[in-house]
C-alpha cells in the first residue's frame, strides 16, 4: 500500500508545526482501519514533483506489530497520504 489518501486527526501548536496523531485509511478488504501514532519519529520539509509537503515518519502499532509510517502533507491542498510502511 503506497501513496493512498488518509483521513487524519493532528494537533497545530501555537508554533504553527502540525503534529499527526492517529490516521484512518480503507484497507484491502474496504473496511476502515484506525491507526494511533505513538512516535513521530522525525519531520521535514520536502518538495516532491512540484509539491511542498512535510513528510513524516511515524511509529504505530498495527494488529499487535510495530510499524514505520511515511505519512505526508501536501501543504498548498491540505491533503495527507499514506507515501509507504517503511516496515
């Protein structure tokens, strides 16, 4: 599963830097899966083909496996993506 859109959930700070916390995607079966991020691991701005975003790597467990998450925020559409699971 890559580059998928997401519904998230993330908090805004004062300091204006978005902090995800938990995610909801549609899983193969098309049902609707919620993930809890435990751990941001690290955060920066990227450009990709054109597009500003800030990218994230973000720790969760998933049916009792941890996982790495790419999760990324497409800053001029307000849109987040699932880019990859790392593992």
């Amino acid at each position: 599963m890559s580059n998928v859109q997401i519904e998230m959930i993330s908090v805004c700070g004062v300091d204006g830097n978005l902090t995800p916390l938990r995610f909801r995607l549609e899983d193969d079966a098309h049902q609707l899966q919620t993930v809890a991020i435990r751990q941001v691991v690290c955060s920066q701005r990227i450009q990709y083909a054109g597009v500003d975003a800030l990218q994230y790597l973000c720790k969760a467990e998933v049916q009792g496996r941890e996982k790495l998450f790419e999760l990324r925020y497409a800053i001029r559409t307000h849109r987040w993506s699932l880019f990859r699971v790392v593992y």
